[in-house]
C-alpha cells in the first residue's frame, strides 16, 4: 500500500529506515546518490536496476513509489520516449532526489562516517602543527605580516589541530570497544595487540618530545603579540562580508569582533592541549599521553585473562563438571555429604568468637591432636544466637585532626619541588661537555639525569651516534653524541658509579632558557 504524506504531516524522509525492506531502500537511495555525484539529474528504473545489478521488476517500481510517497524522490512523467499512442497512455517516470531526500542522504552518510570511524593518533599531525607554529612565529617577527599568509596558516593550523583532537578522541573510543569486545575473536585480538601497543607508544614518544617543542613555540608567539596575528585574520574574514543595507562601517566591524572572538577561541583552545595552565591543570596532551599509557596496561591485562581462559587457569564451569562426576561416582550419601562440606567448606562456624571460658578450656588441654569431636566445644555468646552480630555498641570514634600531617606533607612536597627545579639548574651544561668531565653530581641531580639519559637512549635508533630528546614534563632537552674510540669512561656519584661509552652531553632548559 503505498504510503503518501498528508499536508500537515509533510514528507518523512527518514520513514524508510523502520520498514522491514530498509535494506532494499537504502540501495536504491544510494543510487540516486552516486548518480547525483556523476552529475546525473534523472535515473529511470532501469538506470537503477542496472546500477545495482537487480531485474527491472514491480518490485522496483514499488519501490519507487514508495520512496517518492514519503519524499525521498520526485516522479516526473518520461515524455521522452514517447512514439505511439501506447506509449503515451503507459506510465513512465523519471526520478530524482528531493531536496529532503537529499538531506536525508547526507545526513545518514554523516552518522555512518562518524559511527564506523575508528582515529588515528597522528604523529604527522604533529610535526605539522610545530612547522606552521614555526611560520607563525617568523611572520609575528615582522613588522608588517602578509595577512593572506597568516590568515592561511592560522587556517591551516586549525584544521590540522581539530583532525588531532578528533581522532585521538575516536581512537581512543574506538580501543575502548576493541577491549570490551575481545571475546569475540581471541586470536585475532591477541594478533592484532602487538601492532596496537607498538602504534602507542611510537605515538607516546612522539607526543613528549613534539608536544614540548610545540609548547615552546606557543609561548614563545605569546611572547610576540600573537594577538596582532589573530587580528589580521579576522580583518581579512570581516573583509568578504556581505552588505545587508545597514552601516557598512557597522556591519564590518562587528563581524571583525565575532571573527576575533572564534580565532581567540581556538587559540586558546591550542594552548590548553599543549601548555600547562597557571592554575597547575595539566594540559591535554599530557592527559591523553596518561590515556595511552593506560590502554596499553589495559590491553596487556586483557590479553592476560584472555590467555589464562584458554589455558583453563580459572574456568568455573570446568571445576563445577568435575565435581559433578565425583557426586556421581561417591558410593554412597555419607560420602557425597562429606564431598560437599569438603567442596564448599560448610564445617561448623568455631571461628566466629571465641569467650574467655573456650579460650581457658583449651589451654587446659593444648594438645593439637585431639579431633574436634572430642575437643572443647565453642561457647557462643547469646547475644550472637539472638541478634546474629556480637559488637558492642557505643559511640562512635572521634574524627581525627590531620591538619598538621598535611601541613607536614605540604612542605615535604613543596621542599622536594624545589630541591628538583635546582637540581635542574644544576643538571643544565654550559654547552657540550664530555661524559668523563661532568662535575660530581649529588644524588638528586643524578637520579634526575638517569631518568633523562635513559630517555635519550630510548629515542636512538639502531645504528645512529646522535640523538636529542626532551624530559617528560618538557623541562629539559639533552642532546647524546657518541664519541668515536672515545672508550670507556667512570662517573662517580654518591649512588655509586656510571660506566659507559664516552659521549658529548649537552643539556639545556627545555623551556627556552639554559
């Protein structure tokens, strides 16, 4: 029964997608969309049955209709073929999408391209967003910027840092749902866990050493009235507006003050992700460096349980068959009852409470080798068979004052950060220095360094003799030079001593200064 809206309803585009034959329906509209992406106005139903490889049936122009009754296509009379009488009085049409139809279309494209999208962390994204932050910072250099040049980097800044963000977002979903659903195919999660936790931490390593540089760079524009950059952009935006009758004068410059306001927006948006707040909030790359990290452990947990399913380490089911073929070869009931207290531990409950009474009973006879049934019974308080609970009840404890000890712990936290800020001055060369010839380091400084040699080292690829990384938290950038027959060097420290290849070492303020 073909189904037509009435006026106050108006057309129902998405109805199709409740029906039984939605498939069906969404093939046929998805012609019409490849069609219309050809640059072709008009399909007839064989055009459609040909694109999809069906059979021009009623079936199809049933379809059809139905499709054009609930405003997804048009029906126009095909006068084109007309070269008899008969043909004139048969109905022929041509169809095309609507303008809801269309909409609809694009709209049920949309959710699937977003629902199926799995992101990526990009590491490209990054190096991109330092190359034209490293732009920005020459044309703010300037006296006079290029305002087409700014406006286009900004722009180009924008739409790779929102392809960041979002894909990390989806990525981070999408591994969420790998985790959850892993027990649909156990091989091929465990297949595929190598390559995902390889993929990670390239990307964790990447975020630390760019994401710094990125920081860098962002107070670094501050430092040079970025706003001055932000400005040109929107002039130029404010420029292509369109008169509407009012004040031109007007007109431009309020759409100059709403162009400002999004360009701030996004910009501080920036540098929330990579510069952290004056408040002590931690920036978002650095939470989203934390939410790669803890995937990995999640999917090495994951992959953990799933190994020991397979290997029957903890499988009930297992257990609880096995106990019922030894319940069906016991010989008899004493010994199924004995089975069952054994399994399940259902003895008589002595270790509730123990009175003063039991306790002295029991030294009187000490020996552990009298059975139960012949030791002294449990004398159970009637408070325990009356109420099920033996606690006294009284008032409740006082709510200890730890405001000293937080006091204590306050300064001991604000004493080490200060002790590790110069233990950082400290660290920091005066250029390159050989291994051999650091000064003696105290146990700070030198704790502090081996956390930053080992990322170093970590950073450097089979076969190269130079390598420059920063710290985690972006504080300090050390650059690791291997000395060629430079051999083996010794540096003592209060820890003990260093052995290792020679090497230049020069480490500076990861923030811009030595």
């Amino acid at each position: 029964m073909l189904e037509k809206p009435t006026a106050d309803e108006g057309p129902r585009p998405f109805a199709h997608l409740g029906t039984e034959k939605r498939l069906q329906y969404r093939a046929v509209l998805r012609a019409f969309s490849r069609a219309k992406d050809r640059f072709s106005v008009h399909l007839r139903p064989e055009d459609v049955a040909a694109d999809l490889g069906w059979q021009n049936t009623p079936e199809l122009t049933e379809i059809l209709k139905q499709l054009v009754g609930w405003g997804n296509l048009r029906a126009d009379p095909d006068t084109g073929r007309v070269n008899s009488a008969a043909d004139f009085h048969q109905r022929r049409y041509l169809y095309r999408l609507t303008a809801e139809g269309q909409a609809a279309e694009q709209a049920i494209e949309h959710y699937e391209r977003v629902i199926g999208h799995r992101g990526a962390l990009q590491s490209v994204a990054l190096s991109d967003i330092a190359d034209q932050l490293k732009a920005l910072s020459a044309l703010a250099a300037s006296d006079t910027p290029d305002p087409a040049k700014t406006h286009l980097l900004l722009l180009s800044l924008t739409e790779r840092f929102t392809s960041l963000a979002d894909n990390a977002q989806a990525f981070m979903s999408s591994l969420r749902r790998a985790i959850d659903f892993s027990d649909d195919d156990v091989d091929a999660f465990i297949a595929y866990k190598d390559h995902l936790i390889g993929y990670i931490e390239r990307f964790i390593q990447d975020l630390a050493r760019t994401g710094a540089h990125i920081a860098r760079l962002l107070v670094e524009l501050k430092a040079r009235d970025h706003e001055r950059l932000l400005v040109l952009a929107a002039r130029r935006e404010a420029s292509e507006t369109v008169p509407d009758g009012e004040d031109m004068a007007d007109v431009l410059r309020n759409a100059e003050v709403a162009a400002l306001e999004d360009w701030q927006n996004r910009w501080r948006g920036l540098c929330d992700w990579f510069v952290p707040a004056d408040s002590g909030r931690s920036p978002q790359a650095r939470l989203l460096r934390r939410a790669a990290l803890t995937a990995i452990t999640q999917l090495i947990d994951t992959v953990t349980l799933l190994n020991e399913r397979r290997h029957g380490r903890s499988d009930r089911s297992a257990d609880f068959l096995t106990l019922a073929g030894w319940f069906a070869d016991a010989p008899d009931e004493e010994a199924m009852h004995r089975l069952w207290r054994t399994a399940f531990g259902l003895a008589s409950a002595r270790h509730l409470t123990v009175t003063t009474e039991t306790l002295a009973a029991w030294e009187e006879r000490a020996d552990p080798g009298i059975p139960w049934a012949q030791a002294p019974p449990v004398v159970i308080s009637p408070q325990l068979r009356k109420s099920g609970s033996y606690e006294r009840r009284g008032k409740g404890h006082r709510v200890q004052d730890r405001s000293q000890q937080k006091r204590l712990l306050a300064e001991r936290a604000e004493r080490e950060a200060a002790e590790t800020a110069a233990a950082r001055r400290r660290l920091c060369t005066e250029g390159p220095v050989l291994l051999s010839e650091l000064d003696v380091l105290d146990r700070r400084s030198f704790r502090l360094f081996l956390a930053l040699l080992g990322d170093a080292l970590a950073a450097r690829r089979p076969g190269d003799t130079e390598v420059k990384t920063t710290s985690a938290d972006g504080s300090l950038e050390i650059r690791l030079s291997l000395v060629p027959g430079g051999g083996t060097v010794h540096v003592k420290t209060e820890d003990g001593v260093l052995s290792g290849p020679e090497h230049l070492v020069e480490i500076t303020d990861g923030r811009g200064g030595r």
